[in-house]
C-alpha cells in the first residue's frame, strides 16, 4: 500500500464487533490498526462499537464518527476492512459516501486508502459495497433457514432454554438438570394442588435457590415457567415473524396464530404430562375472566359477591376509621330507567357462617361420593365455552374485515399492523381459554374431586390464618368458589343467599 502521495496526521479508528465474532476478534482488529498507526507515526482516538446491527440509525458510535468525519476533524479513518462501515442498505452506503467524499477524508484499510474524490476509487468503493451488502443478505437468509430447518429437526434452536433444562452442544438439544428439575417438580404439585405463585416465590427465595436467570422467583415468573409448552418435550417455532429489537431496522414483529407455528414433538424428555399442562393452564388462566380490580384481591371476597335482585357485583363497605371493615355495600346499581336497586348491605359475619356452612356441605358430598359431579359447574363451564366459541367467531371475522379494509386502502400500514396484532392477542387468548375449559368438561370427576378437597383445606387453612393477606384469602376463595348471590326483603329482614362451588 503506497501512502506517499497522501498527507495523514491526525486519524480515527473504527472497531466493530459484528455478528459471531468473540472480544479476541476486536482485540486483534485493534491491535492490526494500531500498528498501522505507529508505523506511519498518525496520531488517532479509537471509536469502538459492540453492536451487529447494519443500519446507521442503530450505531451510535458510528454516528459520531461520521459527525467528526462532516466536521473535518480527522485527515482519514481506519477500519480492518471496508466493510465495517457498513454493509446496510444502499442508503446508508450513499451517505458514508458523500460525508467523506464531502469532506475529503480518506478511507484507510491494510490493503489500500480510498479517496473517494477519485472517481476510480468511487466506483471501486461501490461495487464493495454491494457486494458486502449481498453477502450480508446471503449469510442473513442461511442463518434465519438454518435456524428453520433445525428447529424442524428437533434441534434447539430458540436462544437459552427454558428451567430446567441446560443446552448439550453435542445433541444440539436440552438435556434435564436433576438438581432443577427437583425444583420444577416441586413447584408444578403445589400448583396443581391450589396453592398460590407468589409465596411460592417467597419460599424458594428465603431458601436462596436462584431463579432460571439467577435472580430471585416472582410470581409471574412462575406462571410464564408452568406454561412452557418445551416441557412437554416439544419444540415451538415460528411464532412470530419479524423483531420487535429497539436497535435494529426491521419488519414489526408480528405474533401468528398456533396453526401457522412449527411444532416438532418428542425432542427431548418431558418434565410434565399433556394432562398435568392442561390443568395448569385452566388453574392459571382463570384470573383472566375475573375483573381487574377483583383481581386486585382488595378484600376476601372481592369479585365474588353479587346482588340477587339485579345482578351487579357487590362491593365492601369501606371504613375511613381504621377500624376492619364489617359489611358489604347497599347496592347502588341503578335499573334502565334509573330506578335504584333497594337491596341493602349485609354483615360480612352473617356470609362467612353461610359459606362454612355451605362449604362443610358440599366437602360431604365429595366425601360420600368420589365420583361426585357438580352439575352446577359443569352447566355454567358449559355456558362459558358457548360465549367464549361465540367471541371467539367474531374476532376471527374482526380480523378477516382488518384485512379486507387494508386491502381496499381503508387502513394504512401502520394501522393494518397494529389492529391484526391486537386481534390476534385477543384470538390466542380465547383459544388458550377454551382448551382449559374443555379440558375442565372433561377432566375425570375423581381426578377432580381430590383436586377440591385440596382446595377446600387451603381454603379454610388460610382462612383461619392469622398471617393470611387479604389478598391470600381472596385468590383461594376464587379457586373454590364460582359466585354468592344475596338479596334481602327491608320489610321482613329475610335474606336470601345461594353460592355456587367450582
């Protein structure tokens, strides 16, 4: 490389660590440009970017850089080899190109300077890079159909696998961690016996077990791990296209619908049955039907409480004296043409009586019977598969409007986009509802009836407990009780209650 003919002092280095590459990889890049440097006596200041992504939009380092280089700071820049700068698209080409060639600095690689004021060198600088911006689109697609055909292999393919299992390079698959899955083990019975996820969380943690990324256990943290279909021995791909990554230039990720994902079956050892799965959806998903703020678990029986003349939920008579509260509202509900609901309040003594009474009742019967069905909940299990079918059809056609909207100019693109997502959240959702509720129609009644008195043990366990949260006794009520009715005649004082078990 012959320098003679260029005048160059005061130079930047640019070092990036592309795809693939280790910090020994960088080192040696630097370590290359150095040399140079010392060699030619060019006084330089380093640049160093660890990102992969080939959009300038997404490289910080190199912004500023290209700042400098407009400003006239530098006499040239260093890189390993030209296409460093960038292999992106023909936009982000075009303007590196004009800001050196703007400012007459030069390009230097160990093989040769570029000025890019020389129209040779201009034209050579061009067909570089469309040639590394093709290579960059051809190893990109091997990658992303590598990525394919061994996920349809039973490869494991989808990042860091799931708690417990660790990656064997050799078997390119999972393989079980003992010392793990005695945790997983542990977890899954106490949930499938009714227990609750956060003091699960709690316990592991004073137990100092690190969670699957090292860090403490959380509630939601064991529901996402329950619900992980790589359990089942099973490998999921292709649920989404596109990236939702804030730092690269792609297609919106886009979440599609369970019958478009490739499912390989049998990959490796399964930690939990397809029955166990099932039932760990519906315990688990049944707070999505519960509203919001019943959700919230304020008191014992929040959500669950409902007025027997017009239906609405009830709610607690809140003290402002610090004193506990003692009884539920009047209910306020007002008819279509105003009317208000004249149902009074209730002591919350006079409700706790009934549901032991009621529960003491309805544990008999499980005992007297193992093969006891609750007809009750079997009909409003029924009922809710029916409205969530229902819902289920008209967001589907919901979705095929979004489409025919976009394909009539109805929509722009953006709009199209973030309505069909919405959409198919909403579809997933119902789908993952309607397999736990008719896997409830049909789960054996003996397999469910130990399941309830289990229940109904935590129930009165927690009930009892001086230590329970409000929040405790409301989430086992909710697991063992579907809806309470009352209503009450002002002139008489008769009170009328009726509850409903799930």
């Amino acid at each position: 490389m012959a320098r003679e003919e260029f005048i160059i002092r005061y130079v930047a280095l640019y070092l990036r660590k592309s795809r693939g590459e280790e910090d020994a990889d960088l080192e040696k890049h630097r370590y290359i440009l150095r040399e140079i440097c010392v060699k030619h006596g060019w006084k330089y200041v380093e640049y160093v970017e660890i990102a992969s992504s080939e959009t300038i939009e997404y490289r910080p380092k190199f912004q500023k850089l290209l700042a400098d280089v407009e400003e006239g700071i530098y006499d040239a820049v260093l890189v390993v080899d030209y296409q460093r700068l960038g292999r992106g698209e023909l936009e982000d080409q075009g303007k590196i190109k004009r800001i050196f060639r703007d400012s007459e600095t030069y390009i230097v690689t160990p093989d040769k300077i570029y000025n890019l004021v020389d129209d040779t060198d201009d034209l050579l600088v061009d067909v570089r890079g469309l040639l590394a911006r093709q290579e960059y689109k051809t190893i990109t697609r091997n990658l992303q159909r590598g990525k394919k055909i061994g996920a349809r292999l039973g490869n494991w393919t989808n990042g860091t696998p799931p708690y417990p299992y660790v990656y064997v390079a050799e078997r390119k698959g999972l393989v079980v961690e003992t010392s793990k899955n005695s945790i997983y083990q542990e977890l899954k019975e106490a949930v499938l016996e009714g227990q609750h996820l956060a003091p699960l969380g709690y316990a592991l943690n004073i137990r100092g077990i690190p969670g699957p990324k090292g860090g403490m256990w959380h509630g939601n943290t064991i529901r996402r791990l329950l619900l992980d279909e790589t359990h089942l021995g099973r490998i999921i791909s292709g649920k989404t296209k596109g990236s939702g990554h804030k730092h690269k230039k792609t297609q919106p990720l886009v979440h599609l619908p369970r019958e478009d994902w490739t499912v390989v079956e049998n990959c490796h050892e399964a930690v939990k049955t397809e029955e166990e799965h099932l039932r760990l959806i519906s315990i688990l998903e049944s707070n999505r039907s519960v509203p919001k703020k019943a959700r919230a678990g304020t008191y014992p029986l929040t959500g669950l409480v409902f007025c027997g003349k017009c239906g609405r939920m009830i709610r607690y008579s809140v003290r402002t004296d610090g004193y506990p509260t003692s009884s539920l509202k009047n209910c306020d509900a007002r008819n279509s043409f105003g009317v208000k609901c004249d149902n009074p309040g209730l002591r919350l003594s006079v409700l706790h009586e009934f549901i032991a009474a009621e529960l003491k009742e309805y544990e008999q019967k499980i005992i007297d019977s193992e093969a006891y069905i609750n007809e009750g909940y079997l009909e409003r299990l029924t009922q809710k598969i029916g409205e969530k079918e229902s819902q289920l059809l008209k967001f589907k056609k919901a979705l095929a409007k979004i489409k025919e909207m976009y394909e009539l100019d109805e929509y722009s693109r953006e709009e199209y986009e973030e309505r069909r997502d919405k959409r198919q959240k909403e579809i997933a959702i119902l789908e993952t509802e309607l397999i736990a509720h008719r896997h409830e129609m049909n789960y054996d009644s003996i397999e469910k009836n130990k399941q309830r008195k289990v229940l109904i043990k935590s129930f009165r366990d927690i009930w009892e407990s001086e230590q329970a949260t409000d929040k405790d006794k409301n989430d086992i009520a909710r697991q063992v009780i579907s809806r309470i009715e009352y209503s009450m005649d002002k002139e008489t004082i008769d009170i009328s209650l009726s509850i409903e078990f799930n």
